[in-house]
C-alpha cells in the first residue's frame, strides 16, 4: 500500500510516494495533472494535498472555518494560510477563456467581494492557485467517495504538528528567495520523523524547488498521520461545500 504526499509546484504536482509507518519512500517526482496521481501505478490509498478543497458559496468574514481554525497556531506565519473566496470568483480565475491576466484578475477580484460577507477579496499569491484549485475540484466531483482518498493539508500544519504542535520561528522563504535557516529546521523535522537524509537533502526535480521538496514530505508525513488515524481536522465539526466535498485542514 502506498500513500503520497503532494504539493503544487511550476511544473505541476510534486508527489512523494511512502508506506505506512516509517515504511519505504519514494524519491519525489511530478505529474502534470492532479488526476495522474490518482491514477498512477501506485494507487495511493490516501492523498494528502496542500490545495483548498471544499469551496464555499460565499466567502466568509476571515475566509472558511479551516483557515481562521489554523492561523493562531502558526504564530509569524499565520499569513501563509490564505483566504479562499467563493468558488464563482476561484472558477473565473481559472477560466481560459478570459486569455488577459490583468483583465481576468479584476474580475475574479469583483466576484470575490460581490460574494463575500465583508466585502474583501483575496491575496495576490492565492489567485495564482486558481487553475490548480480547480484542477483537483473537478477530479474530485468525479470520484465516488472523494472524501475517503484525498485530504487537504497546509505544510505549515504539518511541520506545526511535527514540531510537537508548536509554531516554527523561521519561514521557508523571504523575498520570494528560499531561506536556509527555515529549510534547515524542517529538515530536521522530517528527519526526525523518519525520512531519509538523502531523501530529505536531494536536489529537487526539474520544475520543483526546494521547499516543495519539503512540503511534499512534509504533506506524505500527514498522509501517514491519517492512515493510521492519528490526525486532527481543523474544524473537528467540519463542512461540506455544496458538492459534498469537505471542508477541513488535517495534520
């Protein structure tokens, strides 16, 4: 049995492959389409992805429970947990057919206020996840039991819980530029949770960076977690969005 850990990166989803327990790992590699890790050779039994998935019809004051459960437990990197507006805004961001960023930007800014309760929008850096967002959105409304296989996830979580449920004091990166320091504290971590030094310390596929390295481990490390029932989801009285799908960040 495998279970996969999996973070987006520039050339499309970085997936880390392990067994349960402190079973064999995988030397993480890309897949284009989020649907190509469901359906790889390895068949993950569980997949723990650092993508929103459950979205609302309206975005509420702070963005949906999961996010305002886990921002006052990562201390200085709470901003990493971006608000997720409306799936109305989300799908036009993700829409091909407005072919102008700039243009298609302002009008899922517009729908995201329109939909809101505060009449707030949502951070640059998140508009870049859209077509990703929707990507794994519309592979899960395909699947019979979607809640049962694939789990969201948030690195920062995870490392939170690996750190003994304390927040880490130095971030991944600064200035857009990888920070060694943070990188060298979660290395650490997942060293000490039982991946591999060679494992851990590997140079990153073409189309991946280090810190998605991590991330993506860090992500198998909860795939484990909830494997073997050990997890928490933030909310524990957790919601549905209107297609069934859950709503709820796991570490």
């Amino acid at each position: 049995m495998w279970l996969a850990g999996v973070d987006a990166c520039r050339g499309g989803w970085l997936v880390a492959f392990v067994r349960p327990g402190r079973g064999k790992i995988q030397s993480p590699r890309i897949f284009q389409e989020f649907a190509d890790v469901l359906e790889s050779t390895e068949n993950p039994r569980i997949v723990a992805v650092d993508i929103p998935i459950g979205l609302p019809e309206q975005s509420e004051i702070r963005g949906r429970a999961p996010e305002r459960e886990v921002r006052p437990l990562l201390g200085k990197l709470k901003s990493s947990v971006f608000r997720v507006p409306s799936r109305s805004s989300i799908e036009v961001g993700a829409n091909d057919a407005i072919s102008d960023d700039k243009e298609r930007y302002l009008h899922c800014c517009a729908i995201a206020r329109s939909t809101s309760l505060d009449n707030k929008a949502f951070g640059k850096q998140s508009f870049c996840l859209f077509r990703k967002i929707i990507q794994v959105d519309r592979v899960l409304r395909t699947e019979r039991q979607p809640n049962e296989r694939v789990f969201e996830v948030h690195p920062e979580l995870a490392f939170w819980r690996l750190n003994g449920s304390e927040p880490l004091s130095e971030p991944k990166k600064r200035k857009h530029r990888c920070h060694e320091p943070g990188l060298a504290c979660r290395r650490r971590l997942l060293i000490n949770e039982g991946f591999p030094d060679d494992i851990v310390n590997q140079v990153p596929p073409n189309g991946a960076d280090y810190d998605d390295l991590l991330d993506a481990l860090a992500c198998a490390a909860i795939a484990r977690r909830i494997h073997e029932k050990q997890a928490k989801s933030f909310p524990h009285a957790y919601r549905c969005d209107a297609f069934g799908l859950r709503m709820a960040i796991w570490a």
